[in-house]
C-alpha cells in the first residue's frame, strides 16, 4: 500500500512541476523523498548474511 | 552548453527513464515476476529521479534541480545496494532472472550511479545557467513528450503496484497480484 501510495505522490510532484509552481514542486520532492527514505528504513530490517 | 542544449539532454534523459520504466514493465509481465517491495522502491526513485529534468525543461535550468535528481539517484543507489547485498552470498540464486548475467537491481545499481556521474558532469556546463531562466521558452513537442510519457508510465506503476499489493502491505516476496486473487 505504502509503494502505492509512493507512486502517487511522485505522479502528483510530476504534474505539479510540469503545471504548478516551482517551489510548491520542491516541498513535495522533498517529502516524497523523506517518505522514500522512511520506508526504505522500515524495510531494510533483514540481517545482510555477510561474513567478513 | 547553452540553456536551450541542457533541456534537449533533459529531454533526452527522460525519454531514457521512460525506456528504464518500460522495460521494468517487460519484465514483470513477460517473464511473470512481480517486484519485491525494494525493487518497488527502486523503481519509485527512479521515477523521482525525473522531476528534477521536468523542471529543468519547464523552469529552465538551475543547479537546484540537478542537485534534486543527484539526491534521488544517491538514494537510489543506497536502496539497490541493500538489495545487492541482501544476495550476495555464494549459492544465493538471487531475486527473480538474470539479464545479461546480472540481476535487475544490480542494473539497476549500475543505473543510479550512472546517473550520479551524468548529473554531475552536466553541473560542469556553466553556461547553461547564465542565460536568462526568468522567462523560459515554451518546451519543444520533443520535450513535453518526454514529460508526457514518464507521467503515464509512473500512473501504470500506481496501477500495478495496487494490482500487485492490494490495501495491504506487501509481501516480502510476492507471486500473484493481491486484487486479481480469486
């Protein structure tokens, strides 16, 4: 749901930055790449099976 | 490298996306294999790695909207070597088919840092932000085609990942689409 959710916030900054203002397009690159890196740190929770 | 040169390679550079995109689309219906939630992630930073050329082509050129893509290209590097890593051990078959003897997030890797290296040799170009940016020319049709196209192609990413995950989160690794299941 959350990738969903992703997909469409990108979309919706896409057609802001294409049609709407320029630093309204900024903020929600902003966000979206804060919620990127916010679900990228919910999922990365496996242990990497790593020997070293 | 003149204003009206970087938009052509915006332009460019998003047709190249758009082409990225498409063939993560061949990939999952053809062969049947559906994204893992970190090759979704991958896929949604590569779709962000596009609004920095959007607004390039719309607003002009400015660092700021190169330094916009560089952020997403990093993340998306770091999302891909997660998934790398994930697989490296001898004996890991891997996730999903290989393509020319290395995996998708492993292109995709290769991709992301790529982009770092484009992004940043087209910082080089002074020029390009000296001319005047305040009042842009209208975009080229070859342009707003290649925005056109990256916006359809990441609303059929919403689609599929809705198919493929549902209302629910989804799975580690998925083998059927959650709202075709009977």
């Amino acid at each position: 749901m959350e990738f969903t959710a992703l997909f469409l916030a990108v979309t919706i900054v896409m057609l802001v930055a294409w049609r709407g203002s320029r630093p309204l397009a900024l903020m929600l690159y902003a966000a979206v790449l804060i919620a990127c890196v916010a679900t990228y740190l919910h999922h990365a929770t496996d242990t990497l099976k790593l020997s070293f | 490298m003149t204003s009206t040169r970087a938009i052509t390679l915006n332009a460019l550079s998003l047709y190249g996306l758009a082409l990225l995109l498409t063939a993560a689309f061949a990939a999952q219906f053809a062969l049947h294999e559906l994204p893992c939630p970190l090759c979704l992630l991958q896929r949604i930073l590569f779709a962000t790695l596009a609004i920095g050329p959007i607004l390039n082509i719309r607003f002009g050129p400015r660092p700021s909207h190169y330094a916009a893509s560089l952020l997403a290209a990093v993340a998306g590097a770091v999302v891909s070597t997660r998934k790398v890593l994930l697989h490296i051990m001898p004996g890991d078959a891997g996730y999903g088919s290989a393509l020319l003897g290395y995996h998708y997030y492993t292109w995709a890797l290769l991709g992301f840092i790529a982009a770092i290296v484009l992004l940043a040799g087209l910082l080089l170009f002074d020029r390009q932000f000296e001319d005047d940016t305040t009042h842009p020319t209208a975009p080229s049709g070859f342009a707003q085609g290649a925005v056109w196209l990256v916006i359809g192609l990441t609303v059929l990413n919403v689609a599929s990942t809705l198919l493929e995950c549902g209302f629910a989160a989804c799975a580690d690794n998925p083998t059927v689409y959650e709202l075709l299941k009977h």
